[in-house]
C-alpha cells in the first residue's frame, strides 16, 4: 500500500527522487502507536542517561583503580568497594540494553523525517551529553511541568510500555547478578560464572596453564625475595614462609569481569614482611610474578594497602594449600583491589 | 547564568569528551585498531537498521492478530523474552569457553535458558488469564472457587501426607502452590461441566492425574536436564505422587461441585421468581432464508453444539441458499441456476427448517403468522425473533417498470432474463429490417455492482452466440447502462470505477450517466432526460428497498423502510428481536450504516447468533463491527477489477482472483464442483442457446396484513447503489 501510493505520488510529481520522499513519508506514518511520544522518549531518556553515567563513572574508577597515577592513592577501606563498582558497571550493561532498544523503538518513527574500550567510552558518552543538552528542553517540559493534556488511554499503555522495558532489564540483572552478589546467587542462572565452581570453590580467570608457570611453580628452588630499598634482603622458602606467624582473614576476589567471590585466606601479612626486611612506612611495593609476559605479572602495592593488615602474601585457602590456578605457592590478596592487581604465583617483592 | 550559556557548556564539555575518546584511539592506535573499533561500531548500527528493525516490524505486524487483552502480557513476554535471549546468546553458544579453565562458562546455558523462557512465558500466559477473566465474571468464579477447593484439598492431603513422614518445609509449600494451581485449572475447566457430582468427582480425578502426568513425568524430567520417558517403570517410581495427585484431585472436584452449588443455591434465593428461567428451552425463530438467515443459524447450531439449550426455526420461502454473486453468471447462461443455489437444510444441523411464506409478525403476541401447511395458515410462537428478510426490487412507481423491467433478484428473474434474450436473438433472426435494432438492444439501469456485472455478461453472451444466428450478423447488438450518479461503481475509487468505464466503453457499451429511467413501454424506455431508446428488454437493478415484512413492524425505521437497530443489532423499541442483513439499519463505528452486502450480512448472523447466546448465558454482548475486506467486480472478457484493503488489481489475474474467491465462498463442496466444472466447460463450449421453460413473472410482493400494526411507506428514493450483494 505504501509502494502504491509513493508510484503513484511520483507519477503525479513527475520526479524520481519523489517516490523515495514519499516512500519515506509514508513509513514514518505507519507507526501509529501513541507511545512514540516526547513524553516516553523523555522517561526512557533520563533513564539511560542515568544509566549511561552510572557504567561510565564506574568505568572510570576501575581503569584508574588498576593504573593508578602516581598521585593517586586508593583507601584500601572498604574491602568491598570494587566489588561493587565493578559488579555494578558489568551488571548494568545487559540492563541497559533493553532501555537503549526502548528508546529507539520511541524515537524510530522520527529518524525516518526529511531535510539525519577505553577510549570508545568517551566517545559514547561526549556524544550522550550533546544529546542531553539538545534535548534538556523536552526532559524540563515533560517531566517538571505537566504542560500536555493526556487522553485516559496514554498513561496506561505508557506505563505499560516502560514496565515491560523495567521487566526486561530487572529480569536480566536477576538472571546474571549472582555471580557477584551472594545471596542471589541461586538465581545466577545465565550468569558466565557460577559462584561456587571452580577449584577449591572459587572461579579462575587466568589458569596457571594460560599464565605458562605450570613447571615453574614446583621447583624446589622457589624463593620468595624481598628486595630494593630495604635494610636487610629476604629470601624464604616455602618453609620459613609456612614458619612466620599465619593469621587468616575472609576477602573477595573481585574481577574486572563483573564476579566475585570470598574466600578464607591463610597466610603472612604484608606488613610484617615488611618490617622484617626494614622498609621506610611510605615505601611502594612492586609485587613480581612468576608468569612472565603478561601486562598484570606485577602490581603495585601503596602505603594505604601494605599498612593494611588485611594484606596477606597467601599460602592456604580456605584451609588448603593453594591449588595452582589460585597462584601456588604463593599468592597476593588485599581488600578493595581489582582481581588483577591480586598477583599470583608471587616471587618477589621489589621496594623503591 | 542564561539556558544558552548552560546549553553551549554542555555541548563544551561533550565536545571534549568525545575529542578525548577519539585522539586516544588514535594515540593508541596499536592497541586500539581504530579500524577494527570503527568497524565494530558502524556494523552495529548497521545490525540495528537491516536486522532487528525488520524483525521487530514483521514480529509486531505478526501480533496484530492477537486481540486487545491478550496482545499486551503476550508482546510485554515476548520483549522480555528477547532481550534474555540477546544477552544470554553468546553463552549459549560458548564463546569464550576455554579447555584449562572449567570456572569459564560452566553452567548449560541452553537448558538455563529455556527455564528462564519458560518463566516467562508461564508468567504472559497468567497475566493474559487474568486480563480474561476480569472480564468474565462467570469464569472468575469457577476458577476461584476451583482454587479454594484445590488448596483446602491440598492441605488435607499434604497433611495426611506429613503425618506419614513423607512431607517436608519445602515440600508443604510445593504442594500447596501444585494444589492451588490444579484447582484454578480444574475451576476453568470443569466448573461449567459439573452438574452433578459424579461428573464433578470423575473431572477432578481426571485432572490430577494430568497433573501427575505432566508435573513428575514431564516437567521435572526437563529440568534435571534429561529426556521425558513416559514408560510403565519410570512412572512406578512416582506411583505415591499420582496416588497423592488423584486423591487431591478428586477431593477438589468434590468440594469444587459444593461450592458451585451453594453458590446457585444462594443466587436462587437472593433473586426470588422476578425472572425465573422457562422451564423449556428458548425459542429463537429466523427469517429469511438468505446469507444473514443461514449464517446465523448456523451459528447458532454451533453454540448449541457446546451446549446452548434453545430451539431454533428458519422460516424461507425458498429452500435454498441463493448466492447472489453468480446470479448474472445464470442470467447470462454461463451457469446452471441450480449449481448456485445450496440446500438450506443440509447447511443446517441443529436449526429446524420450515419452508412457508411469512404473512405477519404479531410482535405483541410474539407469533409469527406463516402460509403453509394443510390448514393453510401456521401460527409459530417465539421468544426471541431475527428478522433476515432482505430487499426486494424497488420500481419507485414508474410507470410500465413493474411489467415489463426485469430484476435480478432470484433464480427465476436470472431465467427469464436468459430465456429472454435468447429469444429476442431468435426473434431477430427471423425479422428484417430496423425492427432488429430493437430486438438486439438492452438496456440496463442501475451502475452498481449487479447493474455493471449483468451488462458486461449479457454482453458476452450475445457476442459469444451471434455467430449462430445468420440473419442478424450485420446488426450491432446496442448495450445500454443507465446510471443516475456521477460514476458507475461508486463503492471502488474512482480510478479503478474510471478504469471499468473505460474498458467496457471500448468494447461498444454505451452509458447514460447523470440518467434516470422514466416509463418503460412494450417496446421503447424513456429516459428522464426525454431520450427514447427503442427496446425490449430492460433489466432493473436500480433500486432496492427493504423486504416489507421489515417495513411493516413496529419500530424505528431508516430510508426506504430499513429497521433501525443499535450497534448489538437489537431492534429498538421492540422486546426479543433482532435484524441483521439489508432489512437492517446498523450504525458503523464512524456514524455511517454499513452499505447492504452479502459479506455484511454473513458476519451480522454471526454477531447476531453470539449475541443471542450471550444473553441466554448470562454474558455480555458484542457490538458489530467489520471493516470490509474488499470488493470485486468482474468485467466480462475475462477482466475484472478488484480492490482489497487498499491495493487495486485488475485484468486476468483479478478475474481469476474473482473466480477463485467466489468459488471458495459459495457453500457446499458438491456445488463448488458443480460450478467449477461449468467454468471448465465454458473453455472449450460455447455458451448454451438453448430455451428453458420460464417461470412466471411473480406477482410484487403483498404488505403483511398484522391487525393493527401501523404501515409505513418506504416512498423516499433509496440510492442508486443498488444493494449489490459482493
């Protein structure tokens, strides 16, 4: 039907590019629907928006969480709190998309009118502020001052609309947040991890396999070195290490991937290796790995998170040793600390 | 600080952060591959323009055929559905699964995801029982009471069950929940059924045991990810469960036939013999034995198949079904008149037929007074009457028109217009001389579908079997269509009714537009611009006015006599009767009658006979709305023009498109063959010449003599469509 009318409107107008106009013309009016409204487009829009920073801001706390710049210091308090500004950004993202196909079912209508990593997220969301700013008008007119007149049918079905793209988020955080969010874990039924699965009962990102450090990590030789500005060098076997008092704290494992998982750690805390090796209290701690190419095989350690006594070199987890995937023999775990910088396979400890 | 230097901040500060994303890219071109990211990015949107667009606007045109309360949960459900699916996609598929590491991706995501899906669906499929049964107070009822029954059966069960050990926290609320469920079930399914306590009691049984069947067979089995086997052995092992299942269903049903019927019990005595219902069954009597007669009547058989108590008459004149689109195919002696005429009786399975002539209705009384029988007169009682009786040629008192024009409005009308003008060609061949002109003119009046049809066939049968005739192959035969409006076929667009004049135009058809006809004599009409045309035959499908027994009853009434009823087809004014058809006035969702065609009417009895169910069972009523699907008028030629919900066809293919749609409509799979071995024939034969016995020219029909019953005359001229059954 719209076919005939555009032949027949560019039969009448004599001109080719008629027929596209008036095609295009009658598409747009084929969406009748009165919930392609300013005012749903509004909702929808504060919506995103809210959304859009939310991921962005979180964003930006774990890449400057995991390359710090020199003058930036994390509080090592709360323990979780990257727990929850990553579980929150990777979690928001599938909710997000049922609000961004929302809107452009809204606005689709419109688009079809004549005379229209890191760094891609800037892109993104410069772009999103112009279009707030563009659109700051309509959200005021609709949201602040009831200016419109509303038939009884609108609000029904508006509501109806904007509860089914809230189910469609609400339902997709429910089936995968539990991979970071205990309680609900039951429910993580679509989540890409399972809390709970994995050796000794926490998941893995990188194994030992994928690190290259298989053969390396069952060496007799395997010393633990404290080295740099310190008073006196340490080099510990597994034994003297084993020797030196053990307590055992409870902390997540927090991945850049969006799960996390607690666990008991049982080992020496940083701090009294420190002291026994005489390091001055502003002192920063490169934590070196045996795995050898790879951008995360050592991570810094600052005052706030070596003072800490939260922050153990681990030897046991939940009571066992070390399963080599979770960084046999010895491993890093600090509180508030992106999954990557809790370094495995630790083999030196350089001070500067 | 002004709304422009805000606005001109914001476009600032977005502004640099898109500058800042965009140089990093570049700065950290090796490991970013700007290229790649591009790619990604434009091949996004291009996934959202030629992938989901389409498929989002194919899915929504596919949902318009749900109706409004069921359409929302189920297109709500299905977004829900689909947003899951896109998220959950690339772990269904493993992507990103690694052989060292089984923390990655470890769950069967597929079988995950049907759950989900099936929650969800579970979840659209309640909220579309709920918005149904807030609108069905009757069934709300049944499944309310079903669920009490069930849950206070399942507390008896579960608790016979716990005290034998076999019940735990979590097994209590399971149950319960299986419980509440299978009574709601059992409510909606049986509680009109359960009218004593067997049938009460052997429903229950039967619907526990499907729960069984369903929940430990089936469900269960799915989700623990294995494949349902239905054997002897796999179900020994829950034999306990199905023993719990039929106990629970069984007490269910009992107490679920108690509860319905203290609930009549307490209506019964809260509404005292104000109305109390007849002790026998209501009779609904219809007359009129055409496409809104018939099709309500078998409506009506198919309510009373699931069970509606009522006696249902059809009183006709004629025992047959005429289908009025292949009239012009009889008068023109491309089809036998019998192969488009269907036996009314064997459409009929429930519906008593009496075959009589209506002389009155006595509305007061409720009788209907029919000529038939010994006595010569039948006195049929009824409780609810539809009036179906149609239009009859209408001659506006023009002088000579009642003898000597033709209609086309029966068998006998398409016969003798054959018969005559077949003798008028055998008339003509034995003449000489300017008299044959006259023989071989005819005249039409009347440009509307019937009128349009009937000159274009009668047109072809002439020129078809001239050859025959040896005498008159140096006479013209002359085709005459008189019409009083601007254009002919005034219901298509005018390009398309433009189109027609043409084409029958250059094939020598005159027309006299903007034209009325004034007397019809022996052997000339006479135009109401004062042109004579010298002929014998003239054919009237100019004016239709309402059958007068409609005419005749004591109501409102529109042009021309039509019986005026309200959107639910109820006559006003009067008790117990209805009307559909073209006796009918029935105001249109935007104020205008719907036009009087044979698609109208077929869809009327139908609204109709559900209505009157409704009212028998207590429920509400529907309006009448219909949007027409199309209109098709065949040209003769094999050409003809159609236009269906806005697209225009015309030509070959919309002839055959004519031929194709009339021959699924016309009833009964005999004369669907019967007819569609005519048209074979017609391919190879010519058409036959061969004279018929005529039947009489009937007398007009007579005004129903009701005592007392005020006469209305239908004087005021009704249009010049024509009331062409499409």
């Amino acid at each position: 039907m719209v076919l005939e009318s555009a032949v027949t409107d560019a039969q009448v107008r004599g001109a080719p590019g008629g027929a596209v106009i008036t095609l295009v013309q009658g598409v747009s009016g084929r969406f009748t629907s009165r919930l392609h409204s300013e005012r749903v487009a509004v909702q929808l829009g504060v919506w995103l928006g809210v959304s859009f920073t939310v991921a962005f801001v979180t964003g930006l706390i774990s890449h400057f969480m995991q390359h710090p710049p020199a003058w930036m210091l994390w509080p090592s308090r709360p323990v979780n709190l990257y727990r929850v500004t990553q579980g929150v950004h990777v979690i928001g993202g599938p909710a997000t998309i049922p609000l961004l196909f929302g809107k452009l079912w809204t606005v689709y209508p419109k688009l079809w009118q004549w005379p229209p990593f890191r760094w891609t997220s800037y892109v993104l969301y410069g772009a999103l502020v112009i279009h707030v700013t563009n659109e700051w008008a309509k959200v005021r007119r609709n949201l602040w001052t009831a200016e419109c007149v509303e038939t009884q049918e609108e609000p029904r079905s508006r509501r109806r609309f904007l509860g089914t793209v809230a189910a469609a988020s609400g339902l997709t955080v429910l089936v995968t947040v539990g991979e970071t969010f205990a309680p609900l874990s039951k429910l993580a039924v679509l989540a890409p991890r399972a809390p709970g699965v994995g050796p000794q009962g926490v998941p893995v990102n990188r194994t030992a396999v994928a690190a290259g450090v298989s053969q390396m990590i069952r060496r007799p030789d395997f010393r633990l070195v404290v080295t740099g500005a310190v008073r006196s060098e340490l080099s510990l076997t597994l034994t003297e290490l084993s020797g030196m008092p053990q307590h055992t704290v409870r902390l997540p494992i927090s991945c850049v991937e969006g799960w996390s998982a607690e666990a008991g750690w049982t080992g020496v805390r940083l701090r009294d290796l420190a002291e026994r090796a005489g390091v001055v209290p502003d002192a920063v701690m490169v934590v070196e790995s045996l795995e050898r190419s790879s951008i995360y095989r050592s991570s810094e350690v600052r005052a706030p998170h070596w003072n800490d006594p939260l922050t153990f070199l681990a030897l046991r987890i939940n009571g066992s040793v070390l399963d080599p995937d979770h960084g046999y023999p010895v491993r890093l775990i600090a509180p508030d600390r992106p999954g990557v910088l809790q370094t495995k396979w630790v083999t030196r400890v350089m001070v500067s | 600080m002004s709304a422009k230097i805000r606005r001109w901040a914001g476009y600032g500060a977005g502004g640099a952060l898109i500058i800042t994303g965009l140089a990093g890219l570049l700065v950290d071109a090796a490991r970013t591959h700007p290229f790649g990211w591009a790619l990604w990015f434009g091949g996004l949107i291009v996934a959202h323009d030629a992938l989901v667009v389409p498929v989002v606007l194919a899915v929504g045109a596919a949902f318009a055929v749900l109706r409004e309360p069921f359409r929302s949960p189920a297109r709500a459900g299905l977004v829900v559905a689909a947003v899951v699916c896109l998220v959950a996609l690339p772990m269904v598929l493993g992507i990103g699964r690694r052989a060292d590491n089984p923390s990655l991706l470890p769950l069967d995501y597929g079988r995950n995801l049907i759950a989900v899906l099936t929650v969800i669906a579970l979840a659209a499929a309640s909220a579309m029982a709920v918005s149904h049964l807030r609108t069905r107070p009757e069934a709300r009822t049944r499944v309310l009471l079903g669920a009490a029954a069930g849950l206070t059966g399942g507390l008896l069960v579960s608790s016979l069950m716990a005290v034998q050990g076999m019940l735990d926290a979590t097994g209590w609320a399971l149950s319960l929940v299986n419980a509440v469920i299978m009574g709601a079930v059992l409510g909606a399914v049986a509680g009109r059924r359960a009218r004593d306590l067997a049938t009460a009691f052997s429903c229950g049984v039967l619907v526990g045991l499907l729960d069984w069947a369903s929940w430990q067979l089936t469900l269960r089995p799915l989700l623990d990810g294995a494949v349902p086997t239905w054997s002897i052995g796999f179900a020994g092992r829950y034999f306990r469960d199905l023993v719990g299942d039929v106990l629970l269903g069984g007490i269910a049903g009992v107490l679920l036939y108690a509860g319905l019927t203290a609930r009549q019990a307490a209506a019964a005595r809260s509404a005292p013999a104000v109305s109390a219902a007849p002790a026998a069954p209501p009779r609904i009597v219809i007359i009129g034995g055409g496409f809104g007669g018939v099709s309500t009547a078998r409506r009506l058989d198919r309510h009373a198949a699931r069970g509606l108590r009522a006696e249902v008459t059809l009183i006709s004149d004629t025992n047959a079904l005429l289908f009025t689109p292949m009239l012009a195919g009889v008068a023109s002696s491309s089809l036998e008149p019998r192969h488009v005429s269907a036996p009314v009786r064997a459409a009929l399975s429930h519906t008593a037929f009496l075959h009589g002539h209506v002389d009155a209705i006595d509305t007061a009384r409720r009788v209907v007074h029919v000529a038939t029988g010994e006595q010569g007169m039948a006195a049929v009682p009824y409780d609810l009457l539809v009036l179906a009786v149609g239009s009859v040629p209408h001659y506006f008192d023009l002088p000579g028109l009642a003898e000597h024009a033709f209609a086309l409005k029966t068998i006998g009308d398409a016969t003798r217009l054959r018969n005559h003008v077949l003798g008028m060609l055998e008339r003509a061949d034995l003449e000489t001389g300017s008299i044959r002109a006259e023989l071989l003119t005819f005249v039409v009046a009347g440009g509307g579908f019937a009128g349009t049809e009937l000159i274009a066939e009668l047109f072809d049968l002439v020129h078809g079997v001239l050859h025959q005739y040896p005498n008159v192959r140096d006479v013209e035969p002359r085709f005459v269509l008189v019409h009083a409006g601007e254009r002919i076929l005034p219901e298509l667009s005018a390009e398309l009714g433009e189109y027609a004049l043409e084409r029958l135009r250059r094939r020598g058809i005159e027309f006299r537009l903007k034209t009325v006809v004034a007397e019809s004599r022996p052997g000339a009409v006479r135009l109401g611009d004062g042109e004579t045309i010298p002929t014998r035959t003239l054919a009237w499908t100019a004016g239709n006015h309402p059958h007068p027994l409609a005419a005749a009853l004591p109501a409102e009434h529109g042009r021309g006599g039509s019986v005026v009823v309200d959107s639910f087809l109820r006559v006003a004014g009067v008790e117990g009767v209805w009307a559909v058809g073209d006796c009918a006035l029935i105001p249109g969702a935007d104020g205008r009658p719907y036009p009087p065609t044979a698609q109208h009417a077929l869809r009327e009895g139908r609204t109709v006979a559900d209505n009157i169910a409704a009212l028998l069972t207590g429920r509400s009523l529907t309006e009448f709305r219909f949007r027409g699907i199309g209109v098709l008028v065949a040209l003769g030629h094999r050409t003809a023009v159609a236009e269906i919900r806005g697209h225009r066809l015309s030509g070959l293919f919309a002839w055959l498109l004519w031929r194709a749609v009339y021959l699924a409509k016309l009833p009964g799979g005999e004369r669907k063959a019967r007819v569609l071995a005519d048209w074979l024939i017609e391919l190879a034969f010519p058409r036959d010449i061969a004279l018929t016995p005529s039947p009489s020219r009937p007398a007009p029909e007579p005004r129903p003599s009701t005592p007392g019953a005020p006469m209305s005359n239908g004087t005021t001229a009704s249009s010049a469509r024509g009331a062409r059954h499409e």
